[in-house]
C-alpha cells in the first residue's frame, strides 16, 4: 500500500535577540519586521549589528552601534537564537567589537558554530550599500564569514548553491522539484543509490 | 539628574534604534546621539500651573581618533537648548566639552565635564521631589574639571577635581570627587566622596553610600548621602529607597521615597511613582508619567506626562 506523507518543509528559524538589527540575509537586504526570521535549511549569511544603551544612568546614556558584522553558520531544521551580551559601557562595546562576543545558540541554549567577521566601510556611514559591500566581500573571498559559492558569475547572491537553476521548468512543477531536492538530500546513501537505479530503469 | 540604573529592563536595552556613525576612516570616527525630552508639567507647590517642560534637547557630538597601541584621543561636545526653550535668559547651549586619552581600561580627561560624585545615587524620579542626593544638594560648576576613570570588569572608579578657578556661574573654590562602583552578580555597591573648598570658607564634605539588588523583574535599592558643612558646623543628610518593576518587556515602574534632614531642622519626606511605556519596536521613544508629592504643609502633588526619543 503506498503511504503518502506530506512533505514537511524544514525551514531554520532565527530569533535575533532585543537590540540586534539584521541588514541583510543572504546578500539581500532583509526588509523583514520581527524578532524572528526564517531561513532555507543549509548555510546562511547574514549581516547584523547590535545598538546598546551606554551609560550608568539613564539621563546621560546615549546609545551607541556596534560595527556592522557578517555572521555565517550551517543550520538544517533548527531554532537558533543570535544574541548579544549586555554591554553598557563604551569599554564593552569596544571589546565587542574587537573580540565579537556574538552569541549564537540552538532551541537547547546549546552554542551553535558560526564564522563572523566586520564589514568594514570607510568614510561617511550614511546610506550604506549592503547588498553591494556583501558582494564585494564575498567575491574577494579573503574574509572569515565569505561565502563565494553563494553567487553566482554574475555576482548574483543566491538563496542556496544548491538551488541553482541548470533546467527551467514549468511554475506549477516548482514545489515539486523542491520537495524531491528535499528528501533526495534528506536520504541516506542506500536509500539514494536505490532512487537512482529506479530512474535509470526508466520506470 | 544623576544616578545609578537600577537595569530596569525596559531601560537597559534598545530595540532596533541606531546610534549615528557619522563618519569613519583611518581610525577617525564621529558619533552623533540625540536626546529630547518634554514633558506636561504641574510641579508640586500650592496652586502650580500647568506647563510645558523642556526637559533634555540635547545634541551629543563624540569624537575618537585611534592612536594604536590600544590608546584613543577622544573628545565630546554636548549642546541642549532646554534652557533656550524654557524661555531662560543668559544661557549658553553648551553642556559639555572635553578631550581626553584612553589607554587601556583608563581615560583621562578634561575640560567642562561631570564630576565623579554625579555617578552618585538610585532614585528613580523623572522629576525628584527633593535634592536627587546631597552631591546633587552642593551646587556645582564643571567648567575646569580634570577626570580619570578607570573602567574594569565588574567595577568602575572615578576621580575628579575641579580647578580653583574664579568667574564660574556663582559657584567658586576648587572640588575634588571620587567614586567607585562595583557590580558582582546582581548586586550592585556605590559609594562617593566629596571635598568641596569654596574661596576664603571652611570646606564642606559629602559623601555616600549606595546599594542596589535585582530579583528577576524587580529591583530594589536604596543609598545615603550627608553633607558636613564646616563654615556652619550642621551636617544635612539624605536618603533615598527606590524599588522598581519591568511588568512587561515594554513597560516599567518605579516608586520611590525620599528624606532629606539639616540638623536643628525638621525633615522632609518626598515620594513619588512613575510608569514608563517603551514602543517595542524602537525602544528608544518612550512615554512616561509621574505623580510626586513631598510632606510640607499647604502643597499639592505634583504631576508630569511626557515623551522621550533617543538616537
């Protein structure tokens, strides 16, 4: 009897804790509202920065930003959560943002591994260019959180290499091809090498 | 108003909001902050009037330049146009002004600037019905002030002094301040001192002591100041408790109760309790809305509403 299960869509969701602002996801920018964003199962990269409250007492704290910070990190049907510490002195925000103390952690409170570097900009800091200072940064490929593969030659980011589209197909048959994306990777060796002979036999 | 933060936390944390980075290059950075505050205000007193008050219009320009070596020249100039806007004659824009290096954990700075004992305090008041603490009760100047401020992990020292100059607002004589803070796992320890030598009279010497605890979303804290004044011989002591709460993630009270006693005088007792809503999605604009009242005869509480951003 054939069983037919519907596919669960396996989404990483992120939560960016209180004071973190997220610039862009995968090379876009984000445009999204919310603490928590959800994103394609593989690696992912982000581009976020932390505004803390400095100061002793509230009359005289002034807020201040951290460097603006390129975060990679591999993730596949989890909830991570990506905070800050508590900084309240100019003394941490400087040590933050030399040392980066981001924390990034999964549903348990477990650390989850990440690279993540500083996207630098000289001069005026108005009207920043994100989209275009992550693509220049990943192409040169020299820093800690690059990730070249997700672009393509026309320096296009991509939501995963994997996706990348060799055969156009028709709109309706997207979602199909998606799903058979999904659970080819999601099978283990045996079960992949049984798929491929049952395509090959022509059935 | 200077004081301890009782890390409420609606005021500990900003949502979204951005401080501006105006410009950085070659260890160069310009930081812009602004803060305004107004408020609709009935002071305590008998038959006060409403009216509006310019609280903070302040305009924060912080300057640092990276020497290498982990050493940074750093300077700041504060504008708030309050008095301006109060309707106040004689008043200069001019908040602070300073330039100082950092090395390290150490920053030595100078120029028109905070004293150390301003660090000083826990009431909790917008608008505190009494002296905030007897640092705040001794009338200060800042205009030829030398700090060095040693900033390290769990603790925070400060030193101060305030050169003997002349022609400074009414205020004269030299000043010398220091305080330190320590923070070890909720607790938080406060204590200052003051030597105030004012031109041709016998010093006057304050010091302090505070405490603060935080319980998940509570908080309670209390402190102690007093005055010797040597040219009266009559010691003037403060004292402040403040307790807060974080009721929601947005929203934040604080009560508090303040008494304030000069030897051959009575006392006089102030309270007051506010609320403080911040929008969740910038943290950084808040309303706010006190009531006060203190225990002399024949006033009536005063009341206050307001708004406050930050950038």
């Amino acid at each position: 009897m054939l069983v037919f299960v519907a596919p669960v869509y396996a989404d990483v969701t992120l939560r960016l804790g209180e004071g973190v602002d997220l610039k862009a996801i995968n090379g876009g920018l984000s445009g999204r509202e919310g603490r928590e964003i959800s994103l394609r199962d593989g690696p992912s990269q982000i581009l976020v920065e932390y505004t803390a409250e400095l100061g002793r007492n509230d009359d005289d704290s002034v807020l201040d930003t951290s460097d603006v910070f390129v975060i990679l990190f591999e993730s596949e049907d989890q909830y991570l959560t990506l905070e800050a510490p508590d900084i309240s002195t100019r003394q941490e925000m400087r040590a933050f943002n030399k040392s980066d103390g981001w924390i990034l952690k999964d549903a348990g409170g477990n650390p989850h591994p990440f690279k993540s570097d500083v996207l630098e900009k000289d001069g005026f800091q108005f009207a920043r260019n994100y989209e275009q200072e992550l693509s220049d940064y990943n192409r040169a490929g020299s820093g800690e959180a690059a990730l070249a593969g997700l672009q393509d030659s026309n320096n296009r980011f991509l939501d995963n290499p994997d996706r990348k589209d060799e055969f156009p197909v028709a709109r309706d048959q997207e979602m199909v091809r998606e799903m058979l994306r999904y659970w080819y990777l999601k099978a283990d060796e045996n079960t992949k090498r049984e798929m491929k002979r049952w395509m090959n036999s022509g059935d | 108003m200077k004081k301890l933060l009782l890390a409420v936390a609606v005021t500990a944390a900003a949502g979204s909001a951005n401080a501006v980075t105006v410009y950085e290059n070659d260890g160069f950075t310009y930081k812009l902050n602004g803060d305004l505050q107004v408020q609709l205000r009935r002071d305590i007193g008998e038959d006060e009037s409403e009216y509006v008050d310019f609280d903070d219009l302040e305009l924060k320009n912080y300057f640092s330049y990276d020497l290498n070596n982990d050493m940074t020249a750093f300077g700041r100039v504060d504008f708030d146009f309050k008095d301006e806007a109060n309707g106040k004659d004689n008043v200069t824009p001019l908040e602070e002004a300073y330039v100082g290096i950092r090395y390290g954990v150490t920053s030595f700075s100078f120029g028109k600037q905070n004293f150390a004992s301003d660090e000083f305090g826990v009431e909790e008041a917008y608008e505190a019905p009494l002296d905030e603490d007897q640092f705040d009760a001794v009338g200060t100047d800042g205009d030829d002030t030398f700090r060095v401020d040693v900033e390290l992990d769990n603790i925070y020292l400060v030193s101060s002094y305030e050169l003997e100059a002349e022609d400074k607002g009414g205020v004269e004589g030299e000043f010398f301040d220091i305080f330190a803070f320590a923070d070890v796992a909720g607790l938080s320890l406060g204590g200052g001192f003051q030597k105030h030598t004012p031109l041709g009279g016998e010093s006057l010497d304050t010091w302090g002591v505070s405490a603060g605890y935080e319980f998940g979303v509570f908080g309670l804290a209390a402190d102690y100041s007093v005055t010797d004044d040597g040219n009266t011989d009559l010691d003037t002591q403060l004292y402040n408790v403040a307790a807060t709460l974080d009721v929601t993630n947005t929203t934040g009270v604080a009560i508090g109760m303040q008494n304030q006693e000069e030897d051959n005088a009575d006392d006089v007792t102030g309270w007051y309790a506010n609320v403080t809503y911040k929008f969740p999605t910038q943290k950084n604009v808040s309303v706010f809305a006190e009531i006060a009242d203190n225990d002399i005869d024949e006033t009536d509480m005063g009341a206050l509403a307001g708004m406050r951003v930050k950038f």
